[in-house]
C-alpha cells in the first residue's frame, strides 16, 4: 500500500481529494495546522500530522516515510489583505514542501496550482499551458503568488523532482465550507451582489479537479501541467443561470468604474459585499481550455448545469433560513444602488449621444 502525504486536506479542493486517495486504497497522511477546523476530515481514515507548509523542520518530519506527495496547501482569496502572507504560504511554501520532496527521494509530487496561474486570456478568448504569463501589473497577489510558485516548482522539476502539476478553473460543488471557491454563490443567494461588470471566467466541478489529480498523478508527464476547466462563463450568463436555479434576480451590469464606485459607497457603514480587487479581477477573462487534460488524461468535465445546481443546493441546504431572512432584508438596498448606477450609466450614453460623441460603453 504506497503512503501518501497530502498538505491542504482541509480545504475544499483538499478534503475531496483525501477522500478519493482513502477510497483509492492509499495509506494516507495530512498536514494539519495548529487552528486548522479537522472536522472535514472526521469521516475520513487518515493520520493527520501538525505541520505548516512553510516550517521546513515540520515538513521534513511529515514526509518521513512516504512515497507519494499531494501539495494542495495555499491561500486562495484575491480579498485578503495580507499580500505578503499569500506569497509566504503559495510561493515559499511550495518551495519548501517541493524541495524537501526532492530531499526525500518521494516517487511522485502532484501539485495543485491554479488556472489563474497562466493569467487571463484576451477578451473573449480562452488561454491553454502555452500562454505567457504577463499579468504581473494587474497587481493581484494571488495570481501572481500561484505563478510565482509555478515557477519554483518547475525549477526543483529541472532538478528531478517527479512533479506534475494540475491547474484547475474556479471549483464549483457541495462543500466548500470555507468559501474559498464558491462565496460569489451564496453571496449572490443573500442578495449581496448588487451590480456587476463585463468579464468572463472558467468554472469546474470539484469532483472532476479530484479526478483529474488521481489522473495526473497515475499518467501525467514529469513537469507538465494540465488545465482543469469545464464550462467558460461570461458573468451576463453566470448570473442568469443563477438566477433561473435560486429564483434570485439577477444583479445590474454597469461599467467596472461605476461598479468600483459603488462597492466603495456600498462599503462606507461596514464590509463592502464586493470587494475592490474582486471588482478589478472579474472585469477579465478567465477562460480556459482544458484540451491537453482530454488529450493525455483522458480527463471530461461533467455537464456545467449539474455542477451549478449542487452549488446551489448544497448552500441553500446549510443556511436556508438565514438566506431567505437576509435577503428579504438587504437585497432592496443592493438591488437600489446597483439601480442607480445603472441609470447613471444610462444617463451618460445619452449625454454622449445628445452631443454627437462616443458614449462610454461598459466592459
């Protein structure tokens, strides 16, 4: 039975994948931090270790005895505020636990990495492994943290270590308790997505990024990367999708300035429910091909209305009364200032047409 460590187990993507290597018939063993919430992983057969991925000495004990390594430790929100902190965990942690993979001699290393990690495609396009990576001045520190790692990753690769890499799109499915993935769901189910801009991204069910790690690590090439993504949504589509599965309405589409504008206003008494640098991310492109996976993985994504609607259920399920209640009580007040911001877009393009000149057209 080979014994696999897998970094990451309680996270979304982390604690489907532990239960697919348990049922795999892996001996398995996770990394846990001290204030990690190890409820996740109650169910499943596992030893579980203290460890942090940046504590050099921690990993090295971790790996004592192990033949296969699942890296899927990292910080994920493009809302936190602690940049340096991300690139500490995503980029010095994979160095760490990378290099002291190739110290241990382990016969394999899968590592979770992001799509986001190739940057986003032109508009109206979709990006594959091939694209340069040239979003470094969108200055968004997760992006340039899981690209930063990447590059470590395959540095210590050169040096032989057994790696491939998986690079899966936005995750969608049940269990995303720490909402890493699928928060813009139940904040749009809570009436707290009052507007939104243009831009596009790359969505994909948990369960085939699960089967799609199994895949790599079985007939993946050494120092390859594969693209996980399924359905490429435009945000116009997202949303009404949403709208058709919850009976939600859908939010108001203006231009990403006045939707800048109006998270700020919206955010003046409290929290904002959209944050600025999810406002700028989101008026790209993150769309994706996920031909080289079908190619030498044999790897499919399942249907996107399948996975959209197990979202949608799994968070109506977990707070079903609380959605009702906030959203009876804040939607209004959302739904009215992405009103007005609309109607101010509005009242701009006919200025412009009035005076015979080019309106500002929304992203």
């Amino acid at each position: 039975m080979a014994k696999t460590l897998l970094t990451g187990a309680t996270g979304f993507i982390g604690s489907h994948l532990a239960r697919a290597l348990v049922q795999r018939g892996d001996e398995l063993r996770v990394t846990v931090r001290d204030r990690s919430p190890v409820e996740v992983l109650e169910t499943i057969d596992c030893e579980q270790v203290r460890c942090d991925v940046t504590d050099r000495r921690a990993v090295r004990r971790a790996l004592k005895g192990v033949d296969r390594v699942f890296h899927a430790a990292g910080l994920t929100s493009i809302r936190e505020g602690d940049a340096e902190r991300m690139f500490e965990v995503n980029a010095g942690g994979t160095k760490t636990v990378l290099g002291e993979c190739l110290r241990a001699d382990v016969t394999r290393v899968v590592l979770t990495s992001s799509a986001a990690a190739l940057g986003p495609a032109s508009p109206g396009g979709t990006a594959d492994e091939t694209q340069l990576f040239t979003a470094g001045h969108l200055d968004i520190p997760y992006v340039n943290s899981v690209h930063e790692a990447e590059v470590e990753a395959m540095r210590l690769a050169a040096r032989g270590l057994p790696l491939v890499c998986v690079n899966p799109a936005a995750t969608f499915g049940s269990g995303d308790l720490h909402m890493t993935s699928t928060r813009i769901v139940r904040n749009f189910l809570l009436g707290r997505v009052p507007m939104y801009s243009g831009g596009a991204f790359c969505m994909v069910d948990v369960h085939d990024v699960v089967r799609g790690h199994l895949l790599a690590d079985e007939i993946g090439g050494v120092a390859e990367r594969y693209i996980l993504g399924g359905r490429n949504y435009t945000f116009d589509r997202f949303f009404a999708d949403l709208g058709r599965i919850s009976g939600v309405a859908p939010p108001v589409r203006v231009p990403a300035t006045l939707a800048a504008v109006g998270a700020r206003a919206l955010g003046i008494a409290g929290r904002p429910p959209l944050h600025p640098g999810e406002l700028s991310a989101a008026r790209h492109w993150w769309t994706y091909r996920a031909t080289k996976a079908k190619r030498d993985l044999h790897w499919r994504a399942r249907p996107h209305e399948e996975t959209l609607e197990a979202t949608v259920a799994w968070h109506l399920e977990r707070e079903h009364d609380r959605i009702a209640r906030t959203r009876r009580s804040q939607q209004l007040q959302y739904r009215l200032a992405g009103a007005a911001l609309g109607a101010a877009d509005g009242a701009m393009r006919t200025v412009g047409q009035v005076f015979g000149r080019n309106a500002p057209a929304g992203p």
